[in-house]
C-alpha cells in the first residue's frame, strides 16, 4: 500500500506529518479505533471486597473529622481510569460512614446519587425538606440539584452504600455544585413531608410536587423490596428480580441511573446476559459467585463488584439464596435509543 496511506516503517510519511502539524487525522488509518466493531470499555471486572473496605471505613472515623469535609466517604476506584476517581466509566461506587451524634452537611448537585443502607439504622437521609429514615436495605434517592444531608441519631455507627453518576456529568462538562451552611439548623428540623404521599404502592396524588425525569418518591423501604422479591414467580433460571420505579411513570429512578433487586435461587446459575451498560452489585446478603467476561469472583455480603460494558455475566448463589443491589447506567442508553442487550 502507498506509504502515503500507512506511512510505511515507523516514521509517518511527509504527507501524514503535515497533516499532524495541522492538527488533522486522516480517517483510512484511524478508523478501527474511532467506529470499533463492539464496545471496548477500558475497565474490566473487579471486585472490593467487605473484609478489606470495611477496617479502613471504621480507620477513617477515628482520623478524618466530620466537621472538617463535605462527606466521609471512601470511593471504590478502579485502576484502570488511571488515577482518575471512577468506580465505572460513568458511576461512583462508595461507603459512607457516620459516628452517632454526627452530620454530614448539607450540599446539592447536578449528580444523580443514591443511598442504600448497609449498616444504618438510625440514620435518616433529608432530601428537599423530607425526612427519610433509613432502615437495613433501605434506598434514599437524592435527584439532581435536589439539597440533601445526612444525620445519624442512633448510639451506634453507621454506613451505607453511595452511588452517584458525576464520572458521566464531569465528562460532559455539565456538573454543579452548591455547597449548604452547615450552621442551618433549621435544615434538619422536618418530618417526611411530602413523601407520605408516595409511601403506598398503587396510589399516586395528582397535586404532589414532581421532580422532572426523576421519581417523586425519595424513600424505598428494604422491608417492601424484601416482601416484593418473595412474592415475585422466578424466572426459568430461578431468579428474582424487581425494578425500583418512578410511581408517576413507571420507568427508572432518575434519568441517569436505574436500580434493581435481585433474588438469586440457591445454586441455581442465571441466564448469561450482556448489554451495552455498565453497572455495579452490591452484596445485600447471603454468598455467590458470578462470572464476568473472563473474570470470575466469589462474593459475601457487603462486596461491591463491577460489569462493564457488553460483558457476558452470570450469577449463582451458594449454600442458599443471596440477594443483589443493582445500580447501572443502562437507563442513560435506553432514552439515547442506544441500549442493546443480548441473552444466551
């Protein structure tokens, strides 16, 4: 082929090294890389592991003062972003830790975020106003620019688990922050407001307030998604699994992430399924194994693990069944009609 087109050896040739002078690039010779056949994401399948995480959450309470941050909190990264703070190519995975007695002040953002208790009973979660008490496999959501903090009033610690989408908004340039005063103590004087209005399933108020894209109702109780799972029929592979929905519509959460429950049957292996969507699991409970592409992990409660774009995956309890936090950015593709999913 014409030294012109590839360049030959390993020095371009001097049409191709006038074109990079020019901060041009020609398409014959990059191509692959800018229409790949398939997703290429640069994570790969991990997994944090409780018994490691949890000594350094407890760690940071005694070293990292609540008054002196915005949150304490520990990010899972993945080494693959390089240094960048990213559990996924559009998430954040985290734990949060509070000690009785303590705050974490108030703040809002363009990032979509969520709070599913793991160790918080307790604690309450005020989002807009509205009080939302958190109880074991409970999940608060926080929508976008909506102000919220954190309060823990029991005797003892707590943590829950943190997921929020700023890696997608930072990104797109499109993340703002605005930071509350920590002195209002007028913030955390409210009850559940207007989430009374939401707290039965099957009955919607036509004159309550309504976040535009996102859910009107910020608290899902862990006892009703307990109660949901058990009652829901298995499919052929003997797995459970709810969507956690917007009342008023019936579609995800928020715009930017989609949450679900799922019951794994005791050593039963789900169907093998991909889709062009990242998502993270938290361990609510009980022991398994999954297999993610080429990567295969075993798992207990409390571990968070990663599947990353277009990766075959499949989940099997052991020794009983387990059950499954799951918060994906697939909702992001669905309303760009770019989703695509594949079983086998």
């Amino acid at each position: 082929m014409n030294d012109a087109v590839t360049g030959g050896g390993n020095e371009p040739s001097p049409y191709l090294a006038d074109l990079y002078r020019a901060n041009l690039h020609p398409l014959w010779d990059r191509y692959k890389r800018i229409t790949p056949r398939e997703p290429k994401p640069r994570d790969t399948p991990f997994i944090w592991r409780w018994r490691d995480t949890e000594p350094l959450l407890h760690r940071a309470v005694s070293e990292v003062p609540i008054e002196e941050i915005e949150r304490r909190a520990l990010i899972m990264t993945h080494p693959n972003f390089g240094g960048d703070t990213a559990t996924s190519a559009n998430m954040l995975g985290a734990f949060t830790v509070l000690d009785p007695g303590e705050q974490a002040r108030p703040h809002r953002h363009t990032g979509a975020a969520l709070r599913f208790a793991v160790q918080a009973e307790g604690a309450a979660t005020i989002v807009n106003g509205r009080w939302c008490e958190m109880r074991s496999g409970d999940l608060i959501l926080t929508p976008p620019m909506a102000w919220h903090g954190h309060i823990n009033q029991s005797n003892r610690r707590i943590i829950w688990f943190d997921a929020a989408n700023m890696p997608l908004l930072c990104a797109l340039n499109a993340h703002f922050f605005e930071a509350g005063d920590p002195t209002d103590d007028h913030f955390w004087k409210v009850d559940a407001g207007e989430e009374r209005i939401w707290q039965a399933a099957g009955l919607a108020s036509p004159e309550a307030a309504t976040v535009p894209g996102c859910s009107p109702k910020f608290h899902y109780p862990g006892a009703a998604t307990r109660d949901t799972l058990a009652a829901t029929a298995a499919g052929a592979d003997g797995s459970r699994t709810v969507r956690y929905v917007n009342p008023a519509t019936g579609g995800a959460v928020m715009p930017t992430l989609d949450c679900y429950a799922m019951r794994l049957n005791a050593d039963s292996p789900t169907r093998t399924r991909r889709g062009a969507y990242t998502s993270m699991c938290l361990v609510v409970s009980g022991h398994g194994r999954s297999r993610v592409g080429d990567a295969e992990f075993e798992w207990g409660p409390n571990d968070v693990f990663t599947i990353p774009s277009w990766h075959w995956v499949t989940h099997q309890a052991l020794g009983g069944e387990a059950d499954l936090f799951i918060v994906s950015d697939r909702v992001v593709f669905e309303r760009l009609e770019l989703l695509r999913e594949e079983w086998r």
